[in-house]
C-alpha cells in the first residue's frame, strides 16, 4: 500500500486536480513545481511510494528524473504524464522504468483506477470514516454539510490546519447535485503560480489564468483551499471573476480559523468574504473532539497494519490515555503520523505509550490547563477532566475555577 504520494508539475491546476482525484486514497500527497525541488522529499520515498511527473519540466525531465532515482536507488513507482503525446517520449519513458505515460486528458479514466489498483483502496474510504465520528462537534458539522450539499449556497468551511476541511469540501461536492459537473480545487497560496502555466503559446494575467479555471468548472464546483491565503490582488481578482462569471458555479472554501480577523482587520475584502460564506460549517479541533480519538487511532492502526504488513491489535490503557491527554495541534495529520509511527515500531501486537512519539509530551499540557481567557474554553475543560479521571474538584482546580463555575461552563459547552 503506498504512502505516499508526489505530483511534479509546473501546471498548476493541472497539479491541483491530480490531488483533488486522489484526495480519498488516505496517501499523504505533496505537490512541487521543479524536479529540483522534488529531490528533498524523494529522498524520503520508499518502495511502494508514487510520483506522478509531467515529462517536460523547466529543470529537466521525467526521463533524468528516473535516471537520478535509479542512482540513488529510490524504488518508488513513477508514472509520466504529458500535454502532447510522441511515440519517441512514450518509448524513453517506459525504458526509464515508468509504469506508465498517459496524455493529461486521460488522467481520470487511466492514471486514477491504475493507483487505486496499486495502493488497494476505495477512492470514497475516508469519507465514511469522517461521517462515522462522535464528537458533538463533528456530528453538528456533518449534519450541516448535509443540509447544505444538495443546495446551491456557497459553502464556507472554517478549522484549524490538518481537522479535515478538503476532504470534507469534497464529500459536499460528490452528494451534490452538481456532482456530475466538473469540480476543480484551487489551492490559494499557489494561485499566482497559474500565469507561469509553461505550456500556454500566449502570455497570460492573472486574471486571465484565473478565469480560465472557473471556465473549467462550467457550473459545477470551485474549491478554494486556504481562501486566507490570497494576497489583495487575487482577492480583487476572484471577486471579479465571480461577479462577471456567466456559468451558475458553486464556491465551497476552506479557511482557518483566523479569517474572521483578517477580514475585520481590513485585510481580506469583505465583500469576497461574504460571497463564499452564505453558509458556514465550523470543524471543531481534535482535542475538543475526545470520542473521536481512539475511533481515529483505530482506523489508522487497520490502514498502517495493512501497509506495513502487520497485525497489531490494539493500543494498550497507557497509550489511550496518553493519546487522551495529549493536544493534537495537529490534528488528524498528526494523529495519523503518530499512530504509523508507532505501528512501525511497535514489535508484539498492543501498541504502549512507549511507542507513541508524540511532540508536546502529555506532560506539558498541564501548563494550559488554567482559563486565564476564553481560548480553547472548551478544549482545555475536556482535557482537565479527562486528566483527572472525571473528578471535577481536581479539573477545577487545575483549570483555576470553583467546582461551580466548572458546572457552568459544563452546561454552556454542553460537556456531560
């Protein structure tokens, strides 16, 4: 089963659909414009990893690629992608070591079923993961996005880095009734790299670049990825374009936490901000999310023993309340890194808290415990009692309040 996954191409939209493709395979993917710049994280690769690489790049190509890995005996599988097919290029290709070249207008009908194939899971396994969760939170958010994904209404989807706000744009988009028009992902840190498209014959603005995405979509769905990463001039651009598109497309966008500041600091328009949020959908952090904790460390255990060919069986009381203490800043990225860590080390069949590195030791959280102010309020009352095994006079005084206010603040957050 591979774990991971790189895509090499100096088209960026074209990158960026290959990654909304392949967003349910449960791989990591990383994204780079420049062999060069591919090398550091190749180095990381291992047999059973993927990389997807246009054949001409601006620093090389993907026969000099293959070339280079075979040198440093980087046994991932590469698979050659290309604008403008030649018999010559498919030749070289397949001598180099590819397993496959495909024309780019074929990436859907013949590059994803063949790595679905090589890694061996269903393209939708993560989305009845996400639904499957208990949190309060999460509930509240899934039941929204369900409300919402058979509408029309721009969806704005706010939480933290790595709590799953892609793949949760994506499953509003697949049971929408757009879900049989195209759908293209726009990763907004990235969008000034869409002038530099090398295979267009003719300059383009950014405008144009931009414009030129939307037209793809032809009423379907635009997902804009980190919307608070535009810089003024693209958000001056995307509001035109949206404002002047003749096409009845959809705006599903992910943000952080942070872009309600932005926008009242007067650095994101809010006219733009209003546009895509007609309706919004909050993903709760991990470490408000205790229930889902050990129901995601379960599934990524049965995916890692897969992957790793082993048959570890669970983690011990140790490890769950390590994991339960723990502040996942993170998230779910960090969760996972951490559960096939430890599957890797792991050598019976029950995973100890010997075996978790985690990065904020257990430890330290004690020290944002107390409630000086009202962040993560309902964070660190879960994890206060949590820590204390549900004795409420100990939360109260490791969270610096009277057992009453505790109760309080209980009801308030609805927290049994």
């Amino acid at each position: 089963m591979a774990r991971q996954i790189l895509i090499i191409d100096d088209n960026v939209s074209d990158s960026n659909e290959i990654k909304r493709l392949l967003a349910g395979f449960g791989s990591e993917i990383y994204q780079s414009l420049r062999i060069g710049m591919a090398k550091e994280d190749l180095m990381k690769f291992d047999r059973g990893d993927i990389v997807i690489c246009d054949f001409k790049l601006p620093d090389g190509n993907a026969i000099e690629l293959m070339e280079w890995l075979d040198r440093k005996d980087v046994g991932c599988s590469v698979f050659v992608i290309t604008d403008v097919e030649t018999v010559a290029d498919a030749v070289a290709s397949f001598r180099a070591g590819a397993k496959d070249y495909i024309n780019k207008r074929l990436i859907r009908e013949l590059l994803i079923p063949e790595i679905k194939t090589l890694i061996g899971r269903d393209h939708d396994d993560n989305f009845p993961l996400l639904f499957s969760r208990k949190s309060d939170g999460c509930l509240r958010a899934y039941s929204a996005a369900h409300i919402v994904s058979p509408t029309n209404l721009n969806v704005l989807i706010i939480g933290e880095s790595g709590v799953g706000k892609e793949p949760l744009a994506q499953e509003i988009y697949e049971v929408s009734k757009k879900s049989n028009k195209p759908c293209i992902l726009l990763d907004c840190g990235t969008l000034h790299y869409l002038s530099l498209n090398h295979n267009s014959k003719q300059p383009m603005t950014l405008l144009d670049a931009v414009t030129a995405q939307f037209r793809k979509a032809q009423g379907g769905t635009v997902i804009l990825d980190n919307v608070q990463l535009l810089s003024p001039d693209m958000q001056s651009i995307v509001l035109h374009v949206l404002a002047n598109s003749k096409h009845d497309t959809r705006i599903i966008a992910t943000a952080t936490p942070d872009i309600t500041e932005i926008v009242a600091e007067g650095s994101f328009l809010s006219a733009l901000f209003y546009k895509i949020k007609e309706f919004t959908i909050t993903l709760p952090p991990l470490c408000e999310c205790q229930d889902d904790i050990p129901l995601l460390a379960d599934f990524y255990l049965r995916h890692y023993n897969t992957e790793f060919g082993k048959n570890i069986k669970r983690f011990d009381a140790s490890a769950q309340k390590e994991m339960r203490l723990h502040s996942w800043p993170g998230n779910i990225h960090e969760l996972k890194h951490v559960v096939r860590v430890a599957v890797l080390k792991t050598r019976g069949d029950i995973i100890t808290k010997n075996n978790l590195e985690l990065d904020t030791p257990a430890s330290l959280v004690k020290m944002s415990f107390r409630l000086d102010d009202t962040s993560f309020e309902k964070a660190k009352i879960t994890a206060a009692i949590a820590h204390t095994g549900g004795n409420m006079a100990q939360a109260a005084r490791l969270l610096g309040i009277t057992e009453k206010t505790l109760l309080i603040k209980r009801k308030k957050h609805g927290l049994k």
